[in-house]
C-alpha cells in the first residue's frame, strides 16, 4: 500500500472466478470520532481473455485397507478412496486432478512419507515430488493457488487423545505398539 496525502493506493487481487462480470468495489473511513465518511464506489471489468484458464480442484483420497504390520486391516478403505475420487471427477468450475494413496497389498503407497511428500508438493516444495514418482497420478500435483480448491479424503484408522486431538494412522503406523502418547509425540516429531 502506498500512502500520500489523504490518498492510499493499494492492490487488489482479483478472484479468477466470475471475472467476466463486472465487479463493484466500495470503500469508506472512520475519523477519530468514528465518524463514517461516505462511501465511495467503482466499478471494474476485466479486459476479455484476462483469465482464461479454470481453477483446479486437487482432490486427494487416501484409503488404507492394509497396514504394514497387520492387526489393523480394513475391508473396504482403499475402494471408498477410490470411488470418492471417480465421483469428485465432474466438479463444475475446476480442473480436476485426482491422486489416490492407496494401501492394499501388495502396494502400500498410504505411508506417511507419501502423505507428507503430497502435502508439499500442493505446498510448492517440488523437491517432494520424487518421493512420488511410483504413484499414479502424481504427475499433475502442482502447488496450489488461491484460487484453487483442495479436497483431501482420508479412509482408514484414526486416534482420538482424552483431550480431543485426533490423528490419523498411515499406512505404516506399527500395529504392534500401542498408540500412547509418548508414540505420537515422537512420531510427530519423526521427520519424513
């Protein structure tokens, strides 16, 4: 923002969406007295083509039916993963990217370095993205925008501390230990 006088100019950032119409700004001030000074109006309309491309819609569905150690095996987690990306597919207004990480053996992609490896990458960290590459799919994971929409599922196993704090268990949480305190600190401070 730039200041001179009683004049501020600023920048504003357009939303993608609806820019074919035209989009009406107001401004006002309070004095010290918290006097309302009027209100002054604009209106703005984007040269045509200024925004051409649609915003994307990452959806990113995660269903673990078999954990590394057993114990914890579901029937039908990696199927519901499956299933809510095919129906997320036609979301009107984006561009649709859909990435599973599935857990069904033999492939046991729902690891928590995978999850987080995704994470970043929706994040912008692309040196994330060779932890990826065995995934299907993983090739049109971008960093998000503003403008973008993400969607991320999650069917599996969770826990739930007596102070409310949920967790959810990936693919390779050790069914052998039992899920305690002192095991989630240190697996939330585990680095991937």
């Amino acid at each position: 923002m730039r200041v001179s006088g009683t004049k501020f100019e600023f920048t504003v950032r357009l939303p993608r969406r609806n820019v074919q119409k035209e989009i009406g700004f107001a401004a006002y001030a309070f004095n010290e007295d918290r006097a309302k000074s009027e209100t002054a109006r604009a209106r703005y309309s984007a040269p045509a083509g200024s925004f051409t491309a649609k915003p994307k819609a990452y959806v990113l569905t995660i269903g673990i039916n078999d954990y590394l150690e057993g114990g914890r095996d579901l029937k039908f987690a990696a199927k519901d993963a499956v299933d809510t990306a095919r129906a997320l597919r036609a979301i009107r207004g984006f561009d649709v990217v859909s990435m599973s990480l599935l857990s069904a053996r033999p492939v046991l992609n729902a690891s928590k370095k995978k999850l987080k490896a995704a994470f970043r990458v929706l994040a912008g960290d692309e040196s994330a993205r060779t932890i990826l590459a065995d995934v299907s799919d993983f090739g049109r994971l971008q960093k998000a925008s503003p403008e973008d929409l993400v969607i991320i599922t999650f069917s599996g196993h969770g826990y739930t501390q007596r102070d409310g704090t949920f967790f959810l268990l990936p693919g390779d949480a050790l069914a052998s230990s039992d899920v305690t305190p002192d095991v989630l600190s240190s697996l939330s401070r585990a680095k991937s």
